[in-house]
C-alpha cells in the first residue's frame, strides 16, 4: 500500500508538472474581460501539486505497518474494480459512435443495474436525465458542443 501511495504522489506530480508548464504558456494574470485562460488550470496545478507534496511526505513518515506491506489491490477486489473499469473503457473507445451523452446514458444504467442493483423505474430517469441535464448545461448554457457521436448527430441533425 505505502509503495502504491508513493507511486501515485509521484503520478500526480508528473501531472501537476504537466498542467503547471502548459498554463504558464497562457496569461495566468488578470486580463481586461477577467482572469487569463491560464488562470484556472494554474491553480487546479498548484493545488494538485501541494496534494501530491502532502500525499508524498504523509506516506514516507507513516510507519511501515503489516497494513502498509499489504497489496494496494487485493486479490478479491480485481471483479468489482473490472466490473467498473471495463464497460468505462469500452464507452471511451465507441465515443465516435455513440456520443459523450447516449454513452454515459448507457453506462449508468448499466452501471446502476449490474453495480448498483437497482431497479428499472430508477436506472432508467437517472440514465435518461443526467445525460439530458449535461446537454443541455454544456450545449446550451456554456455552449460547448461535446462529442455527440454519429447516433445523436443523426437524430438531432439528420445527418
């Protein structure tokens, strides 16, 4: 587990050093119309820096204890972490074809049916509306188009 924890402090080092050299290529100051594009990702690095740094010195002061020699996965837990992981990749990989909104839609009934064990008169608002209510903040109010696949470009556009 300590080794784990070390390794992904390190990860989100990496990240925050990413983010951190890619917002300093935009203004991070404030700017005429407000704060710079630059802005809000410096920030979000900083703070994802400071809780690497944290994650870090936390995991090498912890004693070594039989809980920090113990697998960060145990051998039990692959099914459920699986069960997650893969239907999530296979969303990511049909995103041209099915869209941000049809493939969450799809995951989160799955998700809530195989997962959550819910029953239908539940999976089915939460999996129609979310993705609904994520449409229309983003298409609408922000208006920043997401991927809508070739199934949502057909039926919104006919095309």
């Amino acid at each position: 587990m300590r080794r784990a924890e070390i390794l992904i402090a390190l990860a989100l080092s990496l990240g925050a050093a990413v983010l951190l050299w890619e917002a300093l290529r935009l203004p991070i100051g404030w700017t005429g119309i407000g704060p710079g594009a630059g802005f809000f990702p410096f920030w979000l690095a900083v703070g994802v820096a400071v809780c690497a740094l944290v994650l870090l010195v936390q995991s090498l002061r912890a004693p070594l204890t039989e809980e920090g020699r113990a697998p960060f996965i145990p051998s039990g837990a692959w099914r459920p972490l699986l069960a997650v992981f893969l239907p999530m990749a296979a969303v990511v990989a049909l995103v041209d074809y099915l869209g941000i909104y049809i493939g969450g839609g799809i995951y989160l009934a799955g998700y809530t049916w195989l997962v959550g064990r819910h029953r239908w008169h539940t999976i089915l608002p939460v999996s129609v509306l979310v993705p609904l209510v994520l449409f229309l903040v983003f298409e609408r109010w922000f208006l920043l188009p997401l991927p809508k696949g070739i199934i949502l470009e057909y039926l919104l556009y006919g095309r």
